[in-house]
C-alpha cells in the first residue's frame, strides 16, 4: 500500500443525542436545567466502522458512554479542585 499517513475512522457507540442527555442527567441532576435536545437529528451516519483502528494498534480499549461522561466529569472536578480550571470567560 502506500506509504504515509494513515487515516482512520474514530467509531464508538451510536446513540441518540437524547440518550446522552438521558445518561449526562443520570450522573449529574443538575444537568436537567442546563441541557436540552431540541430539532431533527444529525444527518450523520448512524453507525461508522472504526475496525481498522483496532487493527493497527493493539489492546485499544472502548469507552462506554457512562464511563466517559464519568471520566469527563472526573477530570473537570480534579481540574477544578487544582485551580486549572479557569472560568473567568464564562458566562455566570
């Protein structure tokens, strides 16, 4: 094949953005206020093949939704904690 730059597909669970939401809600309540799904869905592919991802690098792990949003969660609350999180140009 040729030489270079390999390119992959980056494929992970296929959900509806309401699913997230639903899941984003379950760990963070307050997030109810803060969120919401309105419009017609993405016109994006409902599901992309990231096999030959997982070919070329071995032992790669798949995040499940709840386990990333956890993650995410996580590390903006360690963040936070440690004063690297800076809100100075959010909106209150």
């Amino acid at each position: 094949g040729p030489e270079g730059a390999h390119v992959f597909n980056i494929a992970g669970e296929s959900l509806e953005v309401s699913a997230f939401r639903e899941e984003l809600v379950r760990q963070c309540p307050e997030a109810a206020e803060l969120v919401s799904v309105e419009g017609p869905e993405l016109p994006v592919p409902g599901a992309i093949d990231g096999e030959a991802l997982g070919g070329a690098i071995d032992g790669l792990a798949r995040t499940s939704l709840a386990d990333g949003i956890e993650q995410t969660f996580e590390r903006f609350r360690a963040l936070h904690g440690a004063g690297g999180l800076h809100v100075a140009d959010l909106d209150a």
